[in-house]
C-alpha cells in the first residue's frame, strides 16, 4: 500500500500565478462567489484542488452581473 500524497497548502500570491488574476479578483471570489480559501492568522490559504474543482463547477464563471448580458 503507497502512503497517501499530502496536497501543499498554495499562498494568495501562488493562486493569482496558477489562475493567472489579480489578488483583488481572487478576494472578491472569496468574498462573493465561495471560492475555497482558509484564513489562517493574516494570510489566505488554498488548496489547488478545491480551486480547480470550483472553477469546473462554475465557480468563477460570469454571473451576468451587468445589463448588457444578452450572448
């Protein structure tokens, strides 16, 4: 039986790099949108697994929030 991989903990900086965003994006998903971050004393934390799954449920997907949505 293998030992199971442990996933690193990735920093706000590591997440803007792999999502290719501003920090103020990534803390606007935080705060409006339930993007999977966790505070941990004054630094955000994620998992680049949980980012990846909210992503492909739709997570970050445009919500339409101006008028001119008519695609």
């Amino acid at each position: 039986m293998e030992p199971a991989t442990i996933e690193k903990w990735s920093t706000l900086k590591e997440v803007q790099e792999y999502l290719g965003v501003g920090r103020e994006s990534i803390l606007q998903w935080i705060a409006k949108r339930g993007m999977p971050a966790y505070k941990v004393g004054r630094l955000w934390k994620f998992k680049l697994s949980e980012v990846d799954e909210w992503i492909r449920s739709g997570g970050a997907a445009d919500r339409g929030d101006d008028e001119n949505n008519d695609a």
